[in-house]
C-alpha cells in the first residue's frame, strides 16, 4: 500500500510539473524565446527532487565565523591564487587598468566560488531552473531567470548538457546567476562568444566588470582587521553605524600593528563577527560592494582578507576564536525572551541579524556586560536561557 501510495504521489508531481512547463513554454514564447529552443531544451526539461529539498533545506545550526572563515581562507587557497596571479598577470593588470579592480579581488572570487575554476557544479542549470520556477515559493524569480538561460543558449548555441552549476542555477567560473551572465558577463578573449564555462579571460573579466558596475572604488582597499581600545564602549558596530575614519582613529581604533589610522576622507563601519573575543575589521565602501555579490558579512571578510593574502599580507593579528555553533532553536529563543523583556528584535526566526544584535547589545549594556551583540555564555546565564 504505502508503494502504491509513494507512486501515485510521484505520478502526480510528474503532472503537475508537466502542465507547469507547458505553461512555461507559453511564457518563453511571449518574452521572445525561439520555437527551436523551446522544443529543444525547454519543452525537455526534468523535474529535480534533489533542487527542491536544497531549497527548502534551512540549516539546523549557524555557522561560526571561525568555521566558515577557515574552510574559505585556507594556505591552499593562498598558494593558488597568488600562482594564479602570476599566470595571468597580464590579463589582470589590463582588468585593473579598465575597471579599476585590482587582481587580487578577481583572484579571491574565483578562488572562493568554485575553487580557481575547479568545481564549477554539475546539475543540469535548465532543470534546476525549470524545477524552481515550478515551485511557488519563489516561482517568479526563477521563471525569469529560467527564461534569461534560454535567451543565453539561443545566444551563444549553448548545448544543454554542457550547460551545468549549482542546484540554484548560477554557472561558470563566476557562478553568475543567468540575469546576471546576460548583464555583465563580457567577451574577455575576443572570440566572440561570452562562455563563464570553458574560458578563463571570460569569467575574469566578467567578475571585474561586475564589480565595476556594483560600484568599486579605484585605489580603495576593502577594509582591514584593526585593534580595538580596551574601553571601547560598543557604541558604535555593525553596518547601521557608518562613519568617518577620522572618528574611528578619534575612538583609538588603532592598526594591527597599534599605528594610528590613516586617516582619508573615507567611510567605515565596524565588524565583529566572532563579538569581542575575535577579530575586528573596519568594512569600507568596497566591503559594501562585496556584499552586493553575496549578502554575507562572513564572505565579504573572507573575500578581503583571502585578497589581502594573496598580495603579500600576513594571517589575522587575531585568530577567529572556536565558539560552539548554535541551533537556530536556541537563537529563536533568545529573540522571544528579549522582545518579553522590551529589547524588540522583531519575528524570531532563528537567524541573527542586525535588528537582533542592536536588541542583544541594548540588553547587554542593561546587564552591564560588554555590548558587541554577540550571544555569549553570559549573555545567556544574564537570560536565563541554555546555550544549547
């Protein structure tokens, strides 16, 4: 019973995804999709079970910054990219010289996106994307981008099977999302034809240009690890606090090696990722642009730094501390007791993000512990709340 009953489950997911893509071609048809490529490739297209449970998959335990920070900026990863660099300098110094990109920068994202070129994924891009745009969690997103692939195998006579990345669907040495290859990808080796799978002078100067046009500043690092006074007062942290540099050397925040801040006419905002016991890095306006490729703090500091490594500089001043890893259930506690105690953090959900660490820290400083919005052993004893 329960074979016959798991069948006829599938059966019917089968058809709805069928009258999904069927519907899906009407709209490839109306947004100017040719009939070859829908019947090609569109009207071909298979239901992924595997996309769908990644989609849906909410992780039972945040990360650590130290262990996400140490899988990316690994030694490995440093010896590649400054190998890399040297092997195409030439290419990187024309980048540099047209977008104002320096290396460096291309060199950590395509170390951190898929391993210099390594892994570039390998599910079928067109039935991760049909798959996604079927489900209604998300459906119009990924209608649009399933309908942007089509327009780039039309384009650029991509084979279907050659046509493989993540399970969400971004490609290539870049893994840009196909909006995104449509929008900035660029013809780097002069063939006539943008391929972020198969040509290295594509995808990097496809990564410059998209950096370019997020907003890189030229001649602008993209933040740096600093030391803090040992009475900083927290008052100042995280991205809704962004100020002059001038006011951070007047708050003694000092380099690692303790000289003063050079002090430029530049904006900065101040990042713990680990609370007070980690590393602190100031993130300047190019910090900024590396979140647009990818809304992760934990990222942009490790695209940063991993830059930094590749040009020559030495490991962190401060090693990330290892803190234990929470379950999303123990954060979605410590959110319901302080919106009970008046701190409003808004809907617990698990995740810390900037409105639970401004609540976090105002309860600290009403606890008079130190206030770096990060959820330490006494900050839960202070709740009364277990850790894990």
């Amino acid at each position: 019973m329960a074979s016959l009953l798991g069948s006829s489950s599938t059966l019917a997911a089968n058809d709805e995804f069928s009258l999904c893509v069927n519907k899906l071609q009407d709209t490839a048809r109306q947004r100017g999709v040719s009939e070859h490529i829908i019947e090609s490739s569109l009207a071909k297209v298979k239901f992924v079970d595997k996309v769908i449970a990644l989609d849906g998959q909410q992780p039972e335990f945040s990360t650590s910054f130290a262990d996400y920070f140490e899988k990316r900026v690994t030694p490995w990863r440093v010896e590649q990219g400054r190998k890399y660099f040297a092997i195409h300098r030439e290419l990187l110094n024309q980048l540099t010289q047209k977008y104002g990109v320096p290396g460096q920068y291309i060199m950590a994202f395509w170390g951190l996106e898929t391993n210099f070129g390594s892994y570039k994924g390998s599910m079928p891009v067109l039935d991760s994307l049909a798959t996604l745009a079927c489900n209604p969690r998300r459906a119009e997103y990924f209608t649009a981008e399933l309908m942007q692939a089509l327009k780039l195998q039309e384009k650029y006579q991509f084979n279907s099977r050659d046509m493989v990345g993540s399970w969400a669907g971004a490609m290539g040495h870049t893994q840009f999302m196909p909006t995104t290859y449509a929008n900035h990808a660029v013809d780097g080796d002069g063939d006539g034809k943008v391929d972020l799978w198969n040509s290295v002078a594509d995808g990097l100067t496809s990564a410059a240009n998209f950096l370019h046009s997020l907003g890189w500043k030229e001649n602008e690092r993209w933040g740096r690890e600093v030391i803090l006074p040992t009475n900083y007062s927290y008052e100042y942290l995280g991205s809704k606090d962004v100020l002059a540099l001038e006011k951070w050397a007047s708050l003694n925040i000092r380099q690692v090696n303790n000289a003063p801040l050079n002090v430029a006419d530049m904006q900065a905002a101040l990042y713990l990722p680990a609370g007070h016991s980690g590393p602190a890095f100031l993130g300047y306006h190019n910090f900024d642009v590396i979140m647009r490729w990818n809304r992760s703090e934990f990222y942009a500091i490790s695209v940063g730094h991993l830059a930094d490594r590749i040009n020559g500089a030495n490991e962190l001043k401060v090693s990330a501390p290892n803190q234990a890893r929470f379950n999303r259930s123990v954060i979605k506690a410590l959110q319901e007791k302080l919106n009970q105690l008046g701190f409003d953090v808004g809907e617990p959900d698990g995740v810390l993000g900037r409105n639970s660490m401004a609540g976090l820290q105002a309860f600290q400083r009403s606890k008079g512990l130190i206030a770096d919005g990060y959820p330490g052993q006494s900050t839960f004893n202070a709740l009364g709340l277990p850790q894990s």
